[in-house]
C-alpha cells in the first residue's frame, strides 16, 4: 500500500478513485477506461504541480519519506560479488553501518552506507540509520582497508544524524565520528558519496567527505534537523517548516553554495514512486562521477580533497 505525505493527500484522493474505477473495470465489470484517462491526467497533473513548488519543509518529508529506497537497495542493485564485512575490531558490528567489498559495473570497490530499515523490525535493527561508534569505527576500518588495496570507495548516505545515546558517548562517538572524517580526507583512493535521503550533521560527514558528493533531487543535508534546529531557536517544534527554509537544506541550495558537486534526479513525485529509476540514475551518476577523480594518485586526490573543503564557504557566504 503506497504510503501518502500530508500535502500529497489531494493525489491520494484521486489515485484513490482511480483504483476504484480500474477495480470496477476488471472482466465482467463496467467499462469505464475513458473515464480513468481523465482522472490518471489529472493526478498526474496535480502531482507534477505539487512537486514543482516543493517547500524545503516538503522536501524534508519527501526525504524521510518509508518507501524510499534504502542504502540496501543500491548496495543490492549496482554492487555485484558483494561481501559483508563487519565489525570494528574494538567493540561489536554496528547494523547501522553496512559495508563490505564487490563490484560497480566492473570495478572493484569498497563500499559503506547509513542503512535505516524498511520495516519496523529492519529499523529497530538498523537503529533507523543512526550508527553508534563502532559503526564509525568500522568505516574507518575499511576505508583504510580500501586504501591499501587501491579501491575506490562508495557511500550512500540517509541518517538523520549519529545515534545521541548515553552509551554512545561513552564509548566515544564524537571521537570516532572525526576519525572517520579524518579517514575519508585521508584516503589516498577517490571517494563519491550520495546523499540519498537525509544526511543529518556529523553523523553523515563522517562517510561524505569524499571527492565528488552526489545528493539526490529530494534529499536533504544540514547540520541538525529542522526540528532540532527550531527547539534551540524558538523552544517550538512547530517552527520546523520556518527552521527548514532557513537552514538551506535542499539539493538546490546545496548546489548553489557548491556544498555538494551534482544533484541527480529523482521520478516525478520522489525516489519512492520509481525505485529502479532511482538507483539506476544514481549509478550512471556515480560512475560519471568516478570517472572524473579516477586516474589521480593518491598525494594528488588528498591535496584536492583538503582544498575542496577548505574553501567550502569562503566563496559561498561571502
């Protein structure tokens, strides 16, 4: 059953109907195909006009949307001979954090992802994407692994931020998020990163400090979350559409402040609504992207690395 948004209940009505129809239309039953033309032009209509003038509040939920595809879904689609590797050799496996070793359309790649879960059981084992230190640790372990075994690496990003629990902090999560951080600028293997869904503060740093940073139409990326953001400045969770637009968390705004190098489409009406076209845009789009950074040693990839952050925000905010 496809999950609808609260500003997308007008299609739900009409895609509601339609269904109906098409329903009362099987063998045996009314003819009505003309009819549901009608209807499918307008709520296709309705839909393309909604999502032309998206608000960043609207885009927040179209990110946090549960139909999106999940790093899963790409790791599954364009990785072959893909082996799991987990652990970070200090504490436990973090399920938040997937990552291991395969293929993307022939190229041997190491390859990390922020893994919220698609249902309720998935999600409570995922911690719904929020990775605790020793999810941070094992990034780091096999970004250096990759970096020994000269592979590129890839990571999708859709966490709404490190996992804040008590626990976490004290086994070091600010620590290991910065060692991670510290391991992409280090690497010495080119490194694309795609924002797929949410990428919140820290938490998703930690595996997109990479060479080219790929963000998906309707994705989000901020340093907290409208929510957060709005209970610090006005003590009212109801001010998050109003924390949203200030924030400049969208594709575009991201684009526009050169935060992120390139925004892939996503179908008309999201990620959620054409899974496949999703992860395959995503995939021509990485593969472009790498071709742009392959080839370069890896003394040339941290000195262009180091300068592509430094001058984040010299330019943009001046």
């Amino acid at each position: 059953m496809r999950h609808f948004l609260d500003f997308e209940k007008p299609i739900a009505e009409l895609e509601g109907k339609i269904e109906e129809l098409r329903r009362m239309s099987e063998p045996g039953g009314i003819n009505i195909a003309d009819e549901i033309g009608r209807l499918t032009a307008v709520a296709d209509k309705q839909l393309r006009a909604t999502y032309a003038k998206l608000t960043p509040w609207q885009k927040t939920q179209v990110a946090r949307h549960p139909d999106r595809p999940k790093a899963r879904d790409y790791i599954e689609t364009l990785i072959t001979d893909f082996t799991p590797l987990a652990g970070d050799r200090a504490f436990a496996d973090d399920a938040a954090v997937l990552g291991g070793m395969g293929r993307f359309r022939g190229t041997p790649v190491m390859v990390l992802g922020t893994e919220k879960g698609s249902d309720t059981e998935s999600r409570v084992k995922h911690n719904f994407g929020m990775a605790r230190p020793e999810g941070y640790r094992k990034a780091r372990r096999l970004m250096e692994l990759a970096g020994r075994f000269h592979m590129p690496v890839l990571t999708f990003i859709d966490t709404a931020g490190a996992f804040p629990g008590i626990e976490a902090e004290a086994r070091g999560q600010a620590e290991a998020i910065a060692r991670s951080i510290e391991a992409c600028l280090e690497a010495p293997v080119p490194i694309v990163a795609t924002i797929i869904g949410e990428g919140g503060s820290g938490g998703a740093i930690a595996l997109a400090a990479g060479d080219q940073i790929l963000m998906l139409e309707h994705a989000v990326y901020s340093v907290i979350s409208p929510e957060g953001c709005a209970s610090i400045l006005w003590r009212d969770q109801a001010q998050a559409s109003v924390a949203a637009e200030a924030l400049r968390l969208t594709a575009e705004d991201l684009l526009r402040l050169k935060l992120v190098d390139r925004v892939v489409s996503e179908p008309l009406g999201g990620a959620q609504r054409d899974k496949t076209a999703t992860v395959q845009s995503v995939g021509q789009a990485v593969q472009e992207a790498l071709a742009d950074v392959n080839g370069m040693d890896g003394a040339t990839l941290r000195m262009k690395r180091r300068e592509k952050f430094l001058a984040m925000g010299r330019e943009s905010f001046a």
